[in-house]
C-alpha cells in the first residue's frame, strides 16, 4: 500500500477523538495521545498507534477506566505510591513524573509504585521527562505473562521492561529502553498485523517450539534476551515493579489487547536520583568524559540516537501511514 505523511498534531487530534469517544476524558486522551505519537515519531510502532484499536476496545467496555483520576499519597519522605485506578498507566505516570521532580533534588533520591496500572507504552518515554529535569531515571515495569522460567514451558513472567534515562548539560538525555525479551512483543504484534515472518529466535509457539510465524508466535511464549541470565533479569524486574507496587505478576493479569476481561492491574516503579550532591557535583563532567571516549572510536553511537533522528524527521515530515492505517484511525474518531 502507498503511504502517505501526515502532520503530526492532525494525527494527534484524530487519537484524542478516537480515546474520547470510546469513553475517556479529554485529559487522560491527551496523555494516551501524546505517549502514542512519541513512540510512533521515534519509530518504536509496537508502542504507537499499533495500541489505539485495543485502548479504544478496553475503554469502551470498562476493562481500563478511561476516566480514572490517579492519586498520589507520600507514603513516606521520599517515596510516593500512585494509584491509577484501572484507567490508563500515562495520566499515572505523569503524576508520577511529578511527584519525583518535586522530591528529588529535595531528598536525594525518590521512587514512585504506581499500582492498579495498566500497559505504560514505550518504558523511556517516561525515564526521558526526568531527565530533562536534570533526573537521572530509572523504570521497571510488568507485563502480561509472555516468558517462562528458565527450563519451563509456560508462560509466566511478562516481556517486563526496563529503562534508563541521563540528563545531558548540552545535550539530549540518553535514554536506554529496552525489553528483557530477545524483542519486544509489540514488534511480533506488528508483524502479526502485517502478516510478515519474524526472525527465528524470537519466540516459541504454543507447543514449545521455535517459529518464525508471528501469529504462533503471540500464541506461544518469548525467548528472554540473555537465556538463563535474562531470565534472571526479568524475575528481578516482576519482583520490582509488581511485588513492591502491590500489583499483578504477569501470570495473574488480564491481556493489554483483548477488550474483555478484569483491569490487567500491572504495575511500574519508577526511580529517579539527583545526581550533583551525590558526585560531589563532577556529574556532567564525568559522563561527558565517559561519552567523549565511546564516540572517540569509529562506527559507535550513543544509545537512542536512531530515536532521536527519527523524532526530527516526524517533526518536519510528519507521520507516516498507509491508507488502512489512516482509514481505522478515522474510523475510530468518528465512532
């Protein structure tokens, strides 16, 4: 199919209508919006508007409360627990954001459990806006059962997700985000949508075996990057940001895709740290060094840079779509 670019806040109304008209508040649309175009500008479309069919449908039968406020109570001096109500994990995740921008560089150190949450989109979106706050951030998060225990067959932990953000002085923040899967499972839901093969390796199908077919491969179970060690990393990360926040293990939520079904009840932890008092204030001359020797030697880049070109390209060219794509988006908007 031809595609075609479209400006960037035309597309971006266009989800806000969709979200509202399939029972969510205006101010909570916007949050989903914004999160789902960035991730759409910065090329990551498993987290983009890939999303808005399955919001819409969770929204409009009452599985996410599109009208949900967030609350957040200082649970003690520098931690803060976010309940989001079984609505959309954003709105939350802004509260959150906040919260730890005002604490942080007063305490050092804070952390956010956001709880009763929902699927948070792409993890470095959230660890960026602290960041720019001159934050470094820290996220982990859970999600639907997707990966079994090392040695097992069933599905049991989620793709859990994890992400780093860096405040630059004279620079973009650096932002790592990345699932403890081999992919994330929103690049095999894209694939599936499309019809396309993945790569051999990804995943197993339902009966334990490897598959290259998408389809199969959303009925079966992940491969964690890292083999026995990733498989530790993600235990690791569904302790954090389910156990903590008081949330569902990925065995215990409802799918962020299927419209039926109880609130999915996930959760996320969310850190961030002020780092000048803490480094004696050699913070940004440090990582400047630490950057200035990566980039010293040939064919390196510091992490998300692809990202950010793209975010540039999106801003000037607008977003791509194909007929299709743009058709259900209208679709949605006028229901």
């Amino acid at each position: 199919m031809d595609e075609k670019m479209y400006p960037v806040a035309d597309i971006r109304q266009l989800v806000i209508q969709a979200l509202v008209h399939h029972n969510s508040s205006r101010i909570n649309a916007e949050a989903v919006a914004d999160a789902l175009i960035a991730a759409e500008m910065d090329g990551l479309r498993g987290h983009g508007l890939s999303r808005l069919v399955s919001y819409c449908g969770q929204a409009a039968s009452g599985k996410v409360d599109g009208n949900a406020e967030p609350v957040a109570t200082r649970v003690r001096g520098a931690a803060v627990r976010v309940d989001a109500g079984n609505g959309f994990a954003y709105p939350a995740m802004e509260l959150a954001v906040s919260e730890l921008t005002a604490l942080a560089p007063e305490m050092g150190v804070a952390v956010a459990a956001i709880t009763n949450s929902h699927h948070c989109g792409a993890a470095g979106y959230h660890v960026e806006k602290l960041a720019r706050e001159g934050l470094v951030g820290l996220l982990f998060a859970n999600t639907p059962k997707a990966i079994a225990p090392w040695g097992g067959s069933q599905a049991l932990f989620g793709t859990n997700p994890i992400a780093f953000g860096v405040p630059g002085k004279d620079r973009e923040p650096m932002v790592i985000d990345l699932a403890l899967s081999k992919v994330a499972r929103g690049k095999i839901m894209v694939a599936s949508k499309e019809n396309r093969d993945i790569p051999e390796g990804w995943a197993l199908d339902s009966e334990g075996n490897p598959t290259t077919d998408s389809a199969r491969a959303l009925g079966g179970t992940m491969l964690p990057m890292g083999d026995a060690k990733g498989a530790a990393l993600v235990l690791m990360v569904e302790i954090l940001a389910a156990a903590v926040t008081g949330s569902n293990f990925g065995y215990e939520a409802s799918s962020f895709f299927e419209a039926d079904g109880k609130p999915p009840n996930v959760g996320q932890l969310l850190m961030a740290i002020f780092p000048g008092p803490l480094s004696g204030e050699a913070f940004y001359s440090r990582i400047e060094a630490l950057f200035a020797e990566i980039l010293g030697q040939d064919n390196t880049r510091l992490p998300g840079e692809r990202r950010l070109g793209l975010r540039d390209e999106a801003r000037q060219q607008g977003l791509k779509l194909n007929p299709a794509e743009y058709n259900q988006l209208r679709q949605l908007a006028a229901a």
